[in-house]
C-alpha cells in the first residue's frame, strides 16, 4: 500500500511539473503539425522539433532543440540497397572499426574529381583510400554556413552560445536498419501517432512516422577515427 501511495505521488509531482498525459500529447501534437510542410528552400532542407519539448515536455531552462534534413544525401545500410540516382548522392553505411551504435559513411562513388566542392569540403579519405562523409567536417561546414550570430558547435549540434537553441543537421535512412528492426513492429510505434493525428483529421501518416523515426542524427566519438562516426538510431 506504501508502493502504490509513493507511486500516485509521484505521478502527482510529475503531472503538476510537467504536465498531465493528455496536455503532453497535446504539446507533442502541436509540435508535430508545425514541423508538417516545414522545409527549408532552395535547399529543400525538412525541419523536426525534436529534444525534450519535441517530446511534450516543457520544463523549466530546457532549449529548443532543431533538426534538420539534409536531402543531399541518400543513405541505405548497405550496398544491396543502393539505387543511384541525379536527385541525391549515394552512401552506404559501413560499421566495421566502428563502436556499437556508430557507423562510418562511405561514399559509393569513391572518386572525389566528381563531386561539388561543396561536398569535397566534407569528404575525408581513411587508410584504406575510402571516400568518407565527415561528421567533424559537416558540422564545420553547417557552423560556417549557419545565419544565426554566436553560434558555436556543441557535441553534435549546432548551438547558440546563450544555450536557448540546438540545431543539428540529419541525413535521413530510407529503411529499417537493422539495430532498428524491432522498432518497425513494436505495438505502439505507430499507435500514438495515428491517435494524435486523427485529433486533427491529419491523414499523412506514413510522412510523420519516417519523420520522425527513421533518421540518422550526426555525432563524433573520440576515438582514432573521431572525425568521420555517425550515430545511427
């Protein structure tokens, strides 16, 4: 009886900090419709609120958390699944020499004569004479081409110095991968979208749902290979 009176409690604590269920699937709802047809022009680039407000909750000194798509890239997990195309330049995900969670990208067209300089300005070459996409390098390249005053790069985002927004640039997997197979068909991964998206008669559920669940957040590790390690989710 002791348990269940510390329990409700808790939730009680919780609801009047943060909110009870209902205002923080409202919240998340709200989050979720102002990232609907949020993109970014020329560059095409989708924006995703993500972090704990992204999530419903709202606490006290928390920042906005950004992420952004970069269509430039099509990534897929391996070569089997690579279908190359004008509209974005194929990389395959390469987990050798890697910590678990992280993964390399490799360029499959390994030749850097043919790329923009752009591109070339985040490209890295490992031992093996592999054509890499930096982390370390892609986020140098965002910070320089970032509009926002005083900003500066903190872990695997792009920050304002006062702390008030995180931005990170994301490239998006088009599959499952396989550490996130059990994702695709866990009871509700789905279910609590489609219940906040019929609230507001949205029908796009297959654009929310590879939104916001089938994208490759960057960052580095420090290890030998620190400059070129991806997180994979």
């Amino acid at each position: 009886m002791a348990d269940i009176d510390a329990s409700l409690n808790i939730y009680k604590f919780l609801c009047k900090k943060i909110g009870n269920e209902q205002i923080v699937s409202l919240r998340r709802l709200i989050y979720t419709i102002c990232d609907i047809g949020r993109v970014i022009y020329p560059q095409r680039i989708q924006q995703v609120i993500s972090g704990s407000k992204g999530e419903g909750l709202n606490t006290k000194g928390s920042d906005m958390d950004f992420m952004y798509i970069d269509p430039t890239f099509q990534i897929t997990e391996s070569y089997r699944n690579v279908v190359l195309t004008s509209k974005a330049i194929s990389i395959v995900m390469d987990t050798d020499e890697t910590l678990p969670c992280f993964t390399k990208l490799r360029f499959v067209i390994n030749d850097q004569s043919i790329y923009h300089p752009h591109v070339k300005q985040i490209m890295q070459t490992d031992r093996l004479g592999n054509c890499l996409l930096s982390s370390k390098l892609f986020k140098i390249y965002n910070l320089r081409n970032n509009h926002v005053p005083d900003m500066i790069i903190h872990g695997p985002c792009v920050s304002d110095k006062f702390g008030r927004f995180d931005f990170a640039m994301a490239l998006k997997c088009n599959e499952w991968i396989t550490p996130a197979q059990h994702w695709a068909s866990r009871p509700q991964s789905l279910s609590e979208y489609r219940r906040l998206i019929a609230c507001n008669q949205i029908s796009d559920i297959e654009h929310i749902r590879t939104t916001i669940e089938t994208i490759l957040p960057l960052d580095t590790v420090v290890t030998d290979n620190q400059f070129y390690h991806w997180t994979q989710l």
